[in-house]
C-alpha cells in the first residue's frame, strides 16, 4: 500500500494565497480532489494525507469536508491557532472529527527564527498529545537549531519535519543541514517527510542524483522507520509530475530491503497519523 503522506488541496484565492507568486503562476487555479485522483491512482497510490496551506480554521474545515466525501483522503493535518489562550476548546472541537489526525503551522514564514520556542505556541504544542493530534513542523534549515530545542521540550509529542526541512539542494550543500538533522533525529518521537524535495532543486532542470546525498542523509539518521513519502503535489507540479515525484523516492530507497521500502512508502504514514480508513 503507498500512502502520499504529504500533499494539498485549495481554492485558489488571490488575496488570501499571495505566496503563490507570478514565477508560480501555475498554481493559481483550484486544486481538489478529482484533480489529483487519476494521477494518485496511475501511480498506485492507494490514499493521502491533506495539509493545509493557509492559517484558518476555516482551512481546517474545508480540508474535512473534502476528506468526508473523499475516501482517498485518509486524513487531515489542519491549523488551528495553536497561540491562543483557548486553544484546547478549539482542539476539543476537531478532536470529534476523525479524519482531523494533526496542525501545522507555517513557521517557515514567521519573522521570528525562534517563533517554535514562543511561550504561547508551546502552552498550545503541550496539550495536542491529550487529544491524540500529530504535529507537523514546516521550517528551513536557519530553523533546526530551535527545532531541536523544540522537539526536546515535547519527548512524548509526535513530530514530523515536512521536506527534510528544504536543504539547498540546488547548491548541493550538506553541511550543516545534515549534522543539525542527525541530532534532530537523536529524538525519537520526531519522523521526517521525504517530500517537497524536487522544489527545492532548479526547477525541471533537475536529475535524481542530486536527491540522493539528502535522502542518505535521512536515511542514515532516522532509519527506515521514521520517514514517509509525500508528494507536496500541487505544489510539485512546478518542477514535476507527480508521477516523477514518487519515482524521485522510489529510485533512492531501491536498495532497501522490500519491507523497509513498504515502511516509507506508506506503513510509517498510517503508524504515525493514525490512519483508519487505509
């Protein structure tokens, strides 16, 4: 079974969606779920994980809805104002919905490089392992020195860094992304996304084997275990197909033994999201 651990769905607005920028131009257009059917199922994937794109509540719903009326969708990572003083009625209230299995927020975006550390979002992290909810963390490399402080606050929360934090592929520079992430990964409640990877190299001008050296990289420090496919489709399709997304983490973990190869593409996902409905 393959499970897209990672990938989108909107309507596109223009006021709303302004970091979709004019060099994106493709992606302004609605994404739903009958435009990424046919491609999940030409690539044999059987389900996905929808992640939000924008900082609403309202994400939250829309996402579910989409997810109720989509058996493909197996669950859903929302937002939800993780800095509010009343926080934990808000997680209450997405706790009756099942396909809602955790939040994210877009810290990569925050002006503050130290925002996961705030008083207020981490009083908000503390109470998701009472309701059961996952925690996706969006970052860049600047943000792993406090994202390592983070996931050590929170032994007992489930973590998973989206898009092995976007190293810059394009230079083709490991360092320090790869011993920041080796000591991430010493925390063994926190997974990795091997997703949002063709993005990050030159734009269809890319090749395989400037991936690799990352996902060896991850490979080496999470294990087999702790790492997940996802697509980050729509958002690949400024570099590639879907289709050349999956293949991008086929071709890298070939060499696994078939059962670690079944892990990352869609065991992990359900063992850490919870997934019913797979």
């Amino acid at each position: 079974m393959i499970i897209d651990a990672h990938q989108h769905f909107w309507r596109y607005d223009a006021q709303r969606d302004t970091w979709i920028t004019s060099e994106m131009s493709a992606l302004r257009r609605d994404y739903l779920p009958s435009d990424l059917q046919l491609e999940a199922l030409a690539s044999g994937v059987d389900a996905t994980v929808a992640v939000q794109a924008s900082q609403s509540e309202q994400e939250t719903l829309f996402l579910l809805d989409l997810a109720e009326r989509n058996r493909n969708v197996a669950g859903v990572v929302g937002w939800v104002d993780l800095c509010d003083r009343h926080v934990a009625e808000r997680l209450q209230y997405f706790s009756q919905f099942r396909k809602v299995r955790g939040f994210r927020h877009i810290v990569q975006s925050e002006p503050d490089d130290r925002f996961l550390l705030r008083d207020d979002f981490c009083r908000g992290i503390n109470l998701l392992r009472e309701f059961n909810f996952t925690y996706d963390i969006l970052i860049y490399p600047k943000h792993l020195e406090a994202a390592i402080e983070f996931v050590n606050r929170f032994p007992e929360q489930r973590f998973v860094i989206d898009h092995l934090a976007k190293p810059p592929i394009r230079t083709g520079q490991l360092q320090p992304w790869a011993d920041q992430m080796a000591r991430i990964a010493d925390h063994g409640n926190t997974w990795c996304k091997l997703s949002g990877l063709v993005t990050e190299a030159e734009w269809r001008r890319w090749s395989s084997e400037q991936f690799r050296p990352y996902i060896e990289v991850v490979l080496r420090v999470f294990g087999p275990e702790r790492l997940m496919f996802g697509s980050d489709w729509p958002v690949c399709l400024l570099s590639a197909t879907y289709a050349q997304a999956l293949q991008v983490v086929r071709d890298a973990i070939a060499v696994l033994p078939t059962k670690q190869q079944e892990q990352i593409l869609g065991l992990n996902a359900i063992a850490f999201y919870g997934l019913r409905d797979t």
